[in-house]
C-alpha cells in the first residue's frame, strides 16, 4: 500500500505555514490525491486561535524524514529457540541467507549465534567431539537496532536484529533500508533546505507552492509542480489554485486561508502585501462569514500576548534559517501592538540569542520585534555581524539593535539588505 503524501511548512511554523499546509493537503484530497497535513513544531498563540476559531485540529508532528529501521525490518525472519538444537540452527541457516541467526526466549531476545560458529560445531562430528549447544553458541550481537533507528545507520554489510522494550522484532540490512518507499513531500510557504524538515535527502518532494526566494539547492530525481509568486501570502496561491481546479474552498479552510493572508500580511500593513492579497481576503472571508478588520485584529492581538513566554521562546519565535556567501544565521519575528515590554528584556533576549547561536555554531542569530501599531521594527542580534547590519540598512549599530521605521517584512525588507550586505 503506498504512503500517504505528506503536506508540511517549515519549521518553527508560523500561520501561513500551518494553515496553507491543512488548505493545500485538502484540496489534494477533493481532487483524489490521498495528502495528509503534518507540521514540523509547536503552534503559536496566533495559529491556535485561528484553528479554535474555525474548529480545525492542528495536523501531527513529524520530526524528520529519514528512513526508520522499522519501515525496513523483516518481521517474518523468525528467531531460533533458546532450547532449539543444531540441526535447527543448520534448518535455519539453509532457509536464511544471513551471517546470524537471532536467538529468542518466549520472544524476548537474548542473543544471536554465528553462521561460521555453527560451521565450527560440525568439524567436531569428525573428531569425535561433544558438540555445543545452540545456547553455548549464543552471544551478544556488537551491534543490534531498534525500530526508531535512522536506517542509514545500519552498515553496509550484514544482517541486524532489532529489539524493542527487549523483544525480538526481525533482521534488518542496509539493503533492506534501500528497498523502502520514499516518503513523498508537498511542501507549501519554504523552499530553502535549511528550513525544510530534517531527512529531507530520504525523501522525495513532489511539489513546491511558496511566496518566498528561491534559495539554497533543492535536488529531485523527476520534473516537479512548482508554483512561485510574488504575493503577501502563500495561502494567497492556494486560493488561487483552488479556483483554478474549479473546487469550492469549505468554509473551514477558507477561514484558515484568510488568517494566513491576515497574518503574513499583517492585516494588509506589511510592504508585501498585493491586491491579489486583498482580493482574496475580501473573497475568504465571504466564504467564512467574518468581517476582515474585527476578526484580523481578533486574531493579531491573539498573537501579540508574549507575556506568557520565555526568552528563549521569544528569541526563537517564527525562527527561520538562511545559508549564503558563506554564512548561516536565523531571522527570529516576534509581532507585538507594543514592544515597550520586550524592549525593557532585551539584556535578557540578547543572552537567549547568544546561548541559540552559540548552540548550532550560527554566524549570527537575529529577533525582528515587530510593532503591528507603530509599523516599526527594533532589529537586535546576537553575533559578529554589526559590520554587514550597518551596511544592510545604513544606520549605526548600538548595543546590537538597530531600530528601523515601516519596516514589518522579514522576507522582503529584512532578508534581502542583510544577504546583500554579506556579498
């Protein structure tokens, strides 16, 4: 039975990639393509009132796309008797083409016996010697699995058994792991490797619908659907898609859709927001049966409540990843109506920016606080990057922030000064 293809925003997701990933999978389902949506990470407060407010579940967490020994492991291979005799352990050699045969009590496993060692014991029918016994043979194998292995752990050569909780499971082989199904990937709001889920190399992308730059290298073995534009939203080019299929959009998803505009838009504020944008709102949220202005600051203001979160969790908010000429760094956004409270933390931010940066060996890590009011953003970073945040943006760096008017789009006013600066 093949694998249900997987429909995923970054990580660390924020709105648009959460409810762009639910809208996209559904409408692969309305059109027979058996999609399911998944989310790398935890929902913020703005997503988890956008799902409440609609009634939707947030999708299942999966953490990477590597290949598991247990989607790999024989489960048929049964294992010897720890009572069992020669001559079965010489059946089971016949019947098996493996360099070890593992050995179970009552199915819990308790070693594996050699086929060389088993060799040995029929030399002594020679000579006249007293044989072993299966369990004389039995030792502890070097290297065992279980079934939450990465398969590309197993060695190249040889057979493994694999145990949980102490059972016996099956054998498992390198080739083995290469024989199991790729797990097919949509990818909707990200196409840059750095922020894709991990394993992404194990699996195979069959899509790609974004709003962002094309950056880093995606590598696929067959032509793909690509679909990139130069909108506010990603939930923008999904709505568009579903007109373009002639597919009603449900009420639900046209909700989520609308809170993905609202939120990558702020509320049509941000300088990349487009008519398309507005066009598509206005249209959404007839179909949901809400007001755009009082449902949008409803949900904004959801979102702007950090009182509840820890530095670390603030500095780390909507964090997304970037690699180029050289350097790898993190832009963090946190949205807020006002940054007086995050501003009297930033000793505090820096420092859990630091421990970030310091942890994955980062160039720099970055935190855009965000005033939804005042259209403005206080830029600070942790890192040696004060040199290329000057030059990004041409004003002076003090005490790591550089604070900059109307500025509120980390894709199109943050990302491309600072790439450029570093050129």
């Amino acid at each position: 039975m093949a694998k249900q293809i997987f429909v995923t925003g970054h990580k660390s997701p924020d709105t648009d990639s959460i409810c762009s990933s639910i809208a996209y999978a559904k409408l692969q389902q309305l059109q027979g393509v058996d999609a399911v949506p998944i989310r790398a990470g935890e929902i913020n407060k703005e997503t988890a009132f956008a799902l409440d407010y609609f009634h939707v579940e947030a999708q299942p967490i999966v953490k990477d796309f590597y290949v598991k020994v247990g989607d790999a492991v024989h489960t048929e291979v049964e294992a010897l008797k720890v009572s069992a005799s020669l001559k079965d352990a010489a059946n089971w050699f016949a019947a098996h083409e493996s360099s070890i045969a593992p050995v179970a009590d009552n199915g819990n496993f308790v070693g594996v016996v050699d086929r060389a060692s088993l060799a040995e014991e029929f030399i002594k029918t020679v000579t006249g010697q007293e044989l072993s016994t299966v369990k004389d043979l039995m030792h502890d194998p070097e290297l065992f699995f279980s079934t939450k292995d990465n398969g590309h752990d197993v060695p190249a050569d040889g057979q493994y058994a694999v145990v949980d909780d102490g059972k016996y499971v099956g054998l498992v082989c390198a080739d083995c792991v290469a024989g199991v199904e790729k797990q097919k990937v949509m990818l909707v709001d990200h196409n840059e490797k750095k922020q894709i889920i991990d394993g992404i190399d194990e699996a195979e992308i069959v899509s790609v619908v974004d709003h962002h730059r094309i950056g880093g290298t995606l590598d696929t073995t067959a032509p793909i659907f690509i679909l990139f534009k130069p909108v506010g939203c990603t939930a923008t080019i999904i709505t568009e898609l579903y007109k373009q299929a002639h597919i009603a959009i449900p009420k639900e998803i046209a909700g989520l859709l609308l809170s993905a505009v609202i939120s990558d838009t702020v509320l049509f504020r941000s300088p990349t927001c487009t008519q398309q944008d507005k066009d598509a709102a206005a249209e959404l949220a007839g179909i949901a049966g809400v007001d755009v202005e009082t449902y949008g600051m409803e949900m904004l203001k959801a979102g702007a409540n950090v009182s509840d979160l820890t530095p670390e969790q603030i500095a780390s908010s909507d964090m997304k990843e970037f690699s180029d000429s050289g350097k790898t760094f993190t832009i963090s956004q946190v949205q807020v109506m006002d940054t007086a409270d995050l501003l009297a933390q930033k000793t505090v931010l820096l420092s859990a920016l630091e421990k970030m940066r310091a942890a994955k060996q980062y160039d720099a890590c970055f935190l855009m606080i965000t005033s939804i009011i005042d259209e403005s953003t206080n830029f600070i970073f942790a890192g040696n990057m004060d040199d290329a945040v000057s030059k990004a943006f041409g004003k002076d760096v003090l005490d790591k922030e550089v604070y900059l008017p109307h500025v509120m789009s980390r894709k199109k006013q943050i990302v491309p000064p600072i790439l450029a600066a570093l050129k």
